[in-house]
C-alpha cells in the first residue's frame, strides 16, 4: 500500500474538465480508526484517479478520549479488549493487514496524541500532514505501536524527517503541547456538531448540489459514484 502524497491536491491543470473539478471532500477520522485504514486501498486508488481535480482535508475527530465511561453502544466496546474483535472484523471485510495484538499487550489509553500530532504535523504541510496520518495508522495497526505514548509519535516524526528532510521535528514536539492542540480542539468540537460519531465519515462538498455524507467503510466504486 503506498502512501498518499499529499493531504490538498493541486487542482487539475490540464484545462480539460473533469467530474471531480471543484469538488472539496473533508474526511474525519482517527489514527485509531480500523475502518480508515481498511478503506486506505480504496481511498488511495480513488485519489490517484481523481486527486489532481480535488480539494481533500483531514479532520481528526477523537475517537477514544479515554476508556473511563467509554461505551460504544453500536459495537459493544466498553474496555480494551473488546476493540479486537473489531479490528479483525475489518480486517475480514477489507483483506487489509491489521494486527489486533496490541489491544492485549498494550492498549492505547487515547487516541487524542495521535490525533494531536497528525495536526501538529500538517502545520507544517497538508503533504506532511498526511504523511504523518499515514506512518500513524501503519504504526498501530500493523506494528503493533502504541501511538498514544509521546515517544512513540516523536519516533514516527524522526521517521518522516528522514524522508521529508524539510519536516522540522522540533516544531513538531513544540506543537504537540501548543498549535497543534489548537487545531486538534478546533477538528473535534467541529466533528461534535456536526453530530459524526462514526469514523471514517467523508463529506463531499460539490458545487450546486447539497452536500453528501458517506459513514463508514467505502468501496472505490461508491466513492466514484458519489461524485458521477
């Protein structure tokens, strides 16, 4: 699976017209959103297709802020060990690798760092922003990582400076604690009233019609169809 490269495509400069000119889709999700990184295959392909006549922005919408009083009502997860089941349910559905070890060995308290950092990282650049969601996901998800741990998130940006020199890593730590806690807040009371629950929830903003709501897994073909 490659990564995606950038988080705001350029528009398309070919000057031909194309079912995608125009059209701006915001995507809330979560580092810890099994259901993202399932559709990252179909995502990924839609965006090499269509990207360069996008407009694409990340919202982090916090998932897990702590598992005290955590209750999922819609899938029964109430404590750690009960989000396996879901990871590998994703895994059954999309054929994506998910290891779902790391909710028995070392469970991540929140998801609020990672989504922490992935803002703190797209303060820099939408593209290393991106980048950062992307190493975030495969981290937890296939590594076994526990992304809620700050060691680990400033492990992850020393990986992106080495294959984006420009990432200043610095920044990125001072932000953790500043801007980028500013711009997680801003996504998350943002995902709240908009009443998302569910992850990944896609908004397709297209011109002269009423904005579209996808939730949850999508397949590339519904994705195209959204827009066509």
């Amino acid at each position: 699976m490659e990564r995606p490269k950038e988080e705001k495509p350029q528009k398309n400069n070919s000057g031909k017209q194309t079912a995608a000119d125009g059209i701006e889709i915001i995507y809330y999700t979560d580092p810890l959103c099994c259901w993202s990184w399932a559709m990252e295959p179909q995502w990924l392909r839609f965006l090499q297709e269509l990207g360069p006549s996008l407009t694409v922005t990340y919202k982090m919408g916090g998932l897990l802020p702590s598992w005290k009083n955590f209750n999922d009502s819609v899938t029964s997860i109430r404590k750690p060990i009960h989000m396996g089941p879901e990871w590998m349910h994703a895994k059954h559905v999309s054929g994506v690798d998910i290891d779902n070890q790391i909710w028995i060995t070392d469970p991540p308290a929140s998801s609020f760092p990672a989504c922490i950092a992935v803002k703190s990282a797209g303060l820099q650049s939408a593209e290393l922003g991106a980048a950062y969601l992307y190493l975030a996901r495969k981290a937890v998800m296939q590594d076994g990582v526990n992304i809620a741990r700050t060691e680990a998130l400033i492990s992850l940006a020393n990986t992106l400076s080495k294959e984006h020199p420009s990432f200043d890593v610095p920044a990125f730590r001072n932000n953790l604690l500043t801007r980028g806690l500013e711009a997680f807040k801003t996504d998350w009371q943002q995902t709240k009233f908009l009443g998302i629950t569910r992850f990944p929830t896609l908004i397709f903003k297209i011109p002269g019609r009423t904005p579209i709501r996808l939730t949850g897994y999508q397949s590339y073909e519904t994705l195209i169809a959204t827009i066509k």
